[in-house]
C-alpha cells in the first residue's frame, strides 16, 4: 500500500489541468453495453475505478483499447455478451452496478452482483430494481445477485422516490431500447447525467430533458456506434479550488466548466475566496483568512455530497463557527475523526458538524477512509504545520489522478511512499 507524505504551510502557484469526469465515465462506459458497433470515447482520466469498469466490459466481452496518453477509449462490440457481472469485480466498484440496466434491455437479461454498501453508507439500489421493475423487468433477488429479466422492456412513467444518480442513468440506459415512451420523473440533475444522455443520443437513442429533473426517453430497435468526449470532472475541480483556498494561494485551474460549480464557487465567494474566470480556465485567489460558511449538501443544482469533506477541512481554519449538514449519505463524516488529529475543532451532532474555526492546524499521520475523505486530508495536510502522512491512499486513486504529481506542479511538499507498516 501506498501513503503520502506532506510537508505543510507552503503555498501554491501556477496552472493545473482537470481530467474527465470519474462520475462521467463510469456511466458511460456501461452505456456501451448497449451499442452494436464501434464506440470511442475521449477525454478519459486514467483512474482507478476507470480501470475497474474496463475489467468489467471484458468480462462481459466487449473488447476494449485504451491509451491512456491520448485518453482514448475505442470500444468494439460482441455478438455474445455474457449477461453475468461477478461478485469479484462489483465489490471492487460498486458503480459497476451500471451494467445491469444496459444489459438488461441489449439481452433480455442479466445477472448481476448487488454491491455492498461502503464506508459512507449501505448504499442500497430499490430504487434502480423498482424503476426497472416498471418497465417490465422480473427481479429475483438471492445469493447476492440480482437477477432481472425481461423478453422485452415496454417504455412507462417512473417516479423516483428519490432523485438517485445512479437510478435515474440504470433506468435511462434500459429505457433506451424499451418499446415506447419512458418519463423518469423526480431524475437526478447532475451534469453527468446530461453527459450520459448525450452520448446515448449520439449512439442514436432519443433522450430529452437529461439535466431537469423530467427525462424523457422514446425507445429505439437499436443503437449504432459514435464518438463522445467526457466533460471536465467538476469534484476534481472543485477540490483543488479548495486546495487554493485553504493554503492562502492563487492558481489557475485548467478545463474547468464552471456553469457546474456555481454551489461551490458561491460557497467559497462567501468565505472571502476570489474568482477570475477566462473561458474553462478560472483563477483562484484565497482571501488571508477564510470566513465560515455554513453549507448543507443536497442533489444537484445544490451544493455537492463529493464537497462536503474537502468543504469541511476548510472551515476548520476559518475565522469563526460554521455548521455543515449532510442530507445524502448517513455516514459521510468519516474525516471528522481524523482532522481532529490534526487539531480541528469538530463536533458530530446527529447528520451535522460544528466547526470552530482554529489558527492552524498541526500536520499527523491519519487514515482515509474514502475517495473524498481522503483528499479532505491532504487538503488539511497541505495547510498544516509540519509533517503528514496519509495512509491508504488507494482510496484517493480511485478518483484522483496523479493527485501528488499534480499538487506538486503547484508547488506543495508532497510525495508518494510505500507503507510497510503492518496495520
Ligand atoms: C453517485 O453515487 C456518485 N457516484 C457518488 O460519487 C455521489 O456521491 C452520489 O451520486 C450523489 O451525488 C457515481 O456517480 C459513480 P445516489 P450513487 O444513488 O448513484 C440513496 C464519489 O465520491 N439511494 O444518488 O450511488 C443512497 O443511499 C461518489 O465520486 C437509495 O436509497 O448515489 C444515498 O443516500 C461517492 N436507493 C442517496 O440515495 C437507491 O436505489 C444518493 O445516492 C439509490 C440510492
């Protein structure tokens, strides 16, 4: 296993550039199961999970060509698919829950693993089955797999109990191939979403209203091959914009679509964080000491679940109380132990945190626990003093690339070392 050292208290300067979107990608990469011919796809951040979901279609038999140095992903098909997604992969990544929808509605059926829950929370999938289950699908649950079936998916009105990205993209994909009108109501709004809905139409599926919260699908016989190229990972973006934030710098963020970070840009505008936008290139300019803000996470448009640890690390240098809400996952505060290593005054109470802002924060060894977590501590590490160590950073690489590489082209003392300690 991998750790990172840090060394804190430096500032930043200079550019970074934004990869393609983790949340994107996955997604999309499913969506191919849906295609009879070629697929490529651009703009492809080498991640972890990427790979995972790339394990994933060849274990279903697509046959895949990757180069990572143009961030190229040509995907031909198969006549034979394998309908079934083995445990093995899906407890890697439970994103790779995606397939069940596409390959669903391309073979009538599918076998796959229901993916556990994971550190921030039990994760459950009822509203992708129901919503699959709608348009005709039979579900049979047991062993750990679900197992649907449908000789053919017929096109209805799906109302999501709640706006879940991941059902509103499972059921969107099936729906494309369904006879028929589908309504997804109550749909998910994220970007990525949008980005979804795009390159299924340029496939050649009929998908309108992706990005409100009524998605309207009408069913094809079949979908062709296309090329699409993966929007800018707005977490990622934000992430670094908070890195700015937090080390009193100013850097430039490259490949940035800002009309998808207008929650976190408000957010840090009111924490005293300056903005100078130049078409995808936006720079950041950290005030000397942050203000607090309060911000509760909700589906997009509002301010976002995958911001609200790195958010938090901010506020614990800010210049006074802050509370911080999470409406969406029940066990998203897995960082809150950790920063108080690190001498954060943070207090849980029920799905909140009370955050009294302190002068600085002091550097330690601390554990991540999750994607989004873990990059919160390096964000606290880079602002503390002296020396971190932050552990299991296998977490981090699932949706970050080349964090360190990038943070130290921004000047930050950081560096990747293996962990030979037996814990
Ligand atoms: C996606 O997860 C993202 N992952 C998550 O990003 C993100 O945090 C989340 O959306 C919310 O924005 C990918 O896109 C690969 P949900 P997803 O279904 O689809 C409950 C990251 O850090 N729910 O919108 O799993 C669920 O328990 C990851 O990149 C049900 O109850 O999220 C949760 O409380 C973390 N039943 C809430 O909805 C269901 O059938 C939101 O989940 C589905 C979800």
């Amino acid at each position: 296993m991998d750790k990172f050292v840090i060394k804190g208290g430096k500032k930043l300067s200079g550019s970074v550039d934004i990869n393609g979107a983790k949340n994107s990608t996955l997604p999309i990469l499913a969506g191919a199961i849906l295609s009879g011919d070629n697929v490529m796809i651009k703009n492809i951040p080498d991640l972890k999970d990427v790979r995972t979901m790339m394990d994933v279609l060849r274990s279903i038999g697509l046959r895949l060509t990757e180069d990572f140095e143009s961030r190229e992903l040509h995907i031909k098909p198969s006549e034979k698919l394998n309908i079934e997604t083995p445990y093995e992969l899906i407890k890697q990544m439970r994103a790779s829950f995606f397939v069940l929808g596409p390959l669903l509605a391309r073979m009538g059926k599918a076998r796959v693993a229901l993916p556990g829950g994971c550190a921030i929370g039990t994760r459950p999938v009822d509203i992708h089955l129901k919503g699959l289950e709608k348009l005709g699908a039979k579900i049979i649950l047991g062993h750990g797999y679900v197992e649907a079936s449908a000789s053919k998916l017929v096109g209805d009105n799906v109302y999501l109990d709640f706006p879940s990205v991941g059902a509103t993209e499972n059921i969107m994909m099936a729906a494309t191939l369904a006879e028929g009108k589908t309504l997804i109501e109550n749909a998910a709004k994220e970007p990525e979403i949008d980005d979804l809905a795009a390159f299924l139409n340029t496939l050649g599926a009929k998908i309108k209203g992706a990005g409100t919260d009524v998605i309207e699908i009408t069913g094809v016989k079949s979908l062709g091959g296309g090329t699409h190229s993966i929007i800018p990972d707005r977490i990622e973006a934000g992430t670094f914009m908070v890195a700015a934030a937090m080390t009193g710098s100013n850097i430039k963020i490259n490949n940035v679509r800002l009309d998808h970070l207008e929650a976190v840009i408000a957010k840090l505008q009111d924490a005293g964080v300056s903005f100078y936008k130049t078409g995808t290139t936006i720079e950041v300019a950290a005030p000397e000491r942050l203000k607090p803000v309060n911000i509760k996470s909700f589906p997009y448009p509002g301010f976002p679940t995958d911001m609200q640890p790195q958010f938090m690390a901010a506020m614990t240098l800010a210049k006074g109380t802050s509370c911080i809400q999470e409406t969406i996952f029940e066990n998203r505060f897995m960082h809150v132990a950790e920063l108080k290593r690190m001498g954060a005054n943070v207090q849980i109470k029920d799905r909140s945190v009370i955050v009294e802002g302190v002068k600085h924060l002091s550097g330690a060894p601390v554990m991540a626990s999750d994607l989004r977590a873990g990059a919160a501590l390096v964000l606290a590490a880079l602002a503390a003093s002296g020396k971190s160590e932050i552990l299991r950073v296998y977490h981090i690489d699932r949706g970050y690339e080349s964090f360190e590489k990038k943070l130290a082209g921004l000047g930050a003392d950081i560096s990747r070392e293996k962990d030979t300690a037996l814990y």
